[in-house]
C-alpha cells in the first residue's frame, strides 16, 4: 500500500478508474458568481456513478490492489459505511466481480441496506454504541485472508479521489482557489495533490459542518482532536476525528479549513436547486456554503476563479424536500428528527 500518495498516483488513478466512473459536469452560474462575489466552476460530483466522489476512490483501491494480486474474484475487499463509501463500494464489487463485505450500523437507513444488498455484496450489522467497526473488518479479513478498505484513512483511496479535481482544473484552466467539504479528509487530500500541480499558487480550502468541526480544530491545535457525536445534517461529514495521514496531507498542503452552521447548507442546497437545477446531499454543498464565509474572511480574494466540488446527491427526497422547504425556526427540530 502507498502511504503518503503523490500526484503520480492520481494520474494512475485516473488512467485506472476511466472506463469505470463518469467525467463529471463543471457548471457555473451567473446568479451565483454574484451572490458569492467571484466565479465558481461547480464539478457535479452528485451526478458521479454511485451518487458521489466515492466511486473514484474506491474503483481505485479495488483496481490497484487486484494488481498488486491483493484482491480476486475468490480473495475480496471487507470495508465499513452505510454512507456513500458503502454505495460505492457495493457498485464497484458487483462490476468488478471483487466479493465484498460491508459493515453497516444497526441503525442505518433501511433503503442504504437494501440497495447495496441488491448488487449482491454481503451486508453485516455492527452496534454503533457497543462494537469497534474497525477492528471488526481487520477480524473478518484476518479470518478470511481478504483487503480491508478504510472508508478515508487509504492512500489508494485519496489518489482516486484527486481525480475529480485533476478533471476540473484540465477543463477549465487556472483556478485561484479550490473548495472542498471535509469529513475525514481523504477527499481534500487528493484535491489538494491535483490542484496543487497544475498551480503551485493555488489555495485549497476545506469546509466543515460547525458542529463536527474536528479537521478544523485539529489545524489550529495542532493534533488530532475528536468530536464525540456530531450533530449536523451533513451526514458524510460526521466523523469524529481524522488520521495520521489526512491530517499529515492537510497540514502539508491545505490553506485553511472553515466551518459553516447547518443553516448555510440548506440555503446552499436551496441555491442549487433552484440556480442549477441539481439535487445535492447536505454534505454535498459544503463547499459551495463554505466560499461565502471565506470571501467575508478575506481569505478568498473578490473576483477570483474559484473551482467547488459538489461532492454527492445521496438524499432521501423527503429530507431534500424538508431541507428546501425548511423555516428558519425548524433548524434546531430538523436535526432532533434526523439525529
Ligand atoms: C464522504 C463524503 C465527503 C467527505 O469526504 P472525506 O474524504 O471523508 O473528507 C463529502 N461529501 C460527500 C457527499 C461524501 O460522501
């Protein structure tokens, strides 16, 4: 396995995952570049196969280690997630005929168990109040001579990650800045390795949810600090806390990292509904809710060109429809009800 991946594994990367994952759209709007004071390059990565960047990476993590002889139609991959990590690799195992476990809290949505039993990967329940997943997937490949696969904390994983932004900046060119979400910052880390080639002056930010604002605080403090439950609407960015290796990748190459409240994602996923026309997930919007906060900083200049990853478009319609349709007064119920 590579330990701090560079930007040559993005490129394998890329090479790698093509037949398998879509070149997603960069869209922009008139609207938008208005309302947020520069010019934003969105990449539409809610409309990536899976429903998010996630297929990358793990098309990635598959493909490398079946070349490395690590993984087979009889010697599979075991991983944890019921987010968009679980989608993608559900997809990835049926289409590559890779066998693949997948842990999933007890307490997940019914629909995530189910569609990923449809591709036929072997679905497992772990208690998230009582069992360590992690070290439960290193007993069932230890018992089973299989790959585990780590939902962010995987060079493999941040090197197909990097290629949506490496897609972006081939198609539209100089970009000043670039906006990420961040949840346990794999996907920063490979953004940060792409965009960081093309221009050694470009500034990566990372944009988390106020209430797991863990990345955030672990580059001001200077370790690893960890949020015990967090609270947001942004499921994919309820991690608790990052790794050696994001956190070494932030600290090496990420500009700053911004927190947002709750209330800028829903009226982020409200602006691309209704400018752009796209569904977007909570955590998907981050960025876009995260360039606001860091023009008023000063941190990003008015008028530069700024390239956004809209990360995913995993929602169930009744909470998009909830998010859209949401008073100001019902932040606070909303999140009690989706806790
Ligand atoms: C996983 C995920 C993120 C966060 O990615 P990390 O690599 O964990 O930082 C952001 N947005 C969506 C839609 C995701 O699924």
């Amino acid at each position: 396995m590579i330990d701090m991946p560079t930007f040559e594994d993005v490129a394998a990367a890329a090479a790698r995952i093509k037949p398998y994952t879509h070149e997603t759209r960069v869209v922009g709007s008139r609207l938008l570049n208005k309302y947020l004071g520069v010019e934003v390059l969105i990449k539409c990565e809610n409309q990536q196969r899976a429903g998010s960047f996630k297929s990358r990476g793990v098309f990635n993590a598959i493909l490398a280690r079946s070349e490395r002889g690590l993984v087979s139609k009889d010697r599979g991959v075991v991983t944890y997630s019921s987010g968009n990590h679980g989608q993608a690799m559900a997809l990835a195992s049926y289409q590559l005929e890779i066998p693949a476990v997948v842990l999933m809290a007890t307490d997940s949505p019914k629909v995530k168990v189910d569609m990923a039993k449809s591709y036929g990967i072997e679905v497992m329940m772990y208690d998230p109040e009582e069992d360590d997943r992690i070290a439960m997937a290193a007993e069932i490949a230890k018992e089973r001579d299989w790959e585990v696969i780590p939902s962010f904390d995987d060079g493999e994983l941040i090197a197909g990650h990097g290629t949506a932004v490496m897609e972006l900046v081939r198609e539209v060119g100089h970009l000043d800045d670039v906006v990420v979400p961040v949840g346990g910052g794999g996907l920063i880390s490979g953004s940060a390795l792409a965009a960081k080639v093309f221009n050694p002056n470009v500034k990566v930010w990372g944009v988390e949810p106020e209430a797991a604002n863990d990345a955030q605080r672990s580059l001001e403090k200077g370790e690893i600090v960890t949020i015990s439950s967090p609270m947001t609407i942004a499921d994919g960015a309820r991690v608790r806390h990052i790794t050696e290796l994001t956190f070494a990748i932030m600290k090496a190459k990420v500009d700053g990292i911004v927190s947002v409240p709750d209330d800028m994602i829903f009226t982020s996923m409200k602006l691309v509904a209704d400018r752009l026309k796209l569904v977007a997930e909570p955590t998907g919007v981050l960025g876009l809710a995260g360039i606001k906060k860091l023009v008023a900083d000063g941190r990003i200049e008015r008028g530069s060109r700024v390239g956004v990853v809209l990360s995913g478009g995993n929602v169930d319609l009744d909470t998009f429809a909830a998010c859209l349709a949401k008073p100001d007064d019902a932040i606070a119920q909303m999140q009690a009800w989706l806790a």
